[in-house]
C-alpha cells in the first residue's frame, strides 16, 4: 500500500476535523449542531471545526451526545473501548 494510501485512510487528527467529519456523518449542517446544543451561530461551528478556536470539554461532551458519538472519538480514540461505549450507552439511556 502506497503512503498517499495510508494516509487517505487516517484518522483526522484534530478536534475540529473529527468534529466535522463527525457531524456530517450524524447528516447535521452546522445551524442544526448548533440548535441542538444551544449556541447562537453556527460560526462557532464553524470556528471549532476550523480550529481557529478551541472548544472546552464540557461542550464538546455535549456535542458528542448530539452527534450520538462518544466523547472519547471526538478526543481522537477511533475505537473506544467495550467498557467505554457502554458506559456511554447507559449514560445516555439515563438521561433521556
């Protein structure tokens, strides 16, 4: 396998990127991400996608719940562990 390759099948490797790649495979243009969570504009989408500003934990947890996703994938684990995903699961049923 060629490296161009490899790297086409990498994972993103910032926030921003997973976040975005996240939130067009949850089908959510970045107005609706931002209803979902309650800020004003989807320019603060837009910003922490492009990396131009940074985004606390606390929301993006919340931005994992409203993309149905585990934080940890936004953080960069491409493959959560068992134990991590249906902690989520749980946690997720409990606050519905």
């Amino acid at each position: 396998m060629s490296a161009s390759a490899r790297d086409s099948h990498a994972a993103p490797t910032t926030v921003g990127t997973r976040l975005r790649d996240a939130r067009l495979r949850a089908l959510l243009s970045q107005d609706e991400l931002a209803a979902r969570i309650g800020v004003k504009s989807r320019a603060t989408i837009a910003r922490w996608e492009s990396g131009s500003r940074s985004i606390s934990t606390a929301m993006l947890v919340r931005v994992a719940e409203a993309l149905g996703t585990a934080p940890s994938v936004l953080f960069g684990d491409t493959a959560p562990p068992a134990l991590l995903v249906g902690l989520w699961v749980v946690l997720e049923q409990k606050t519905r």
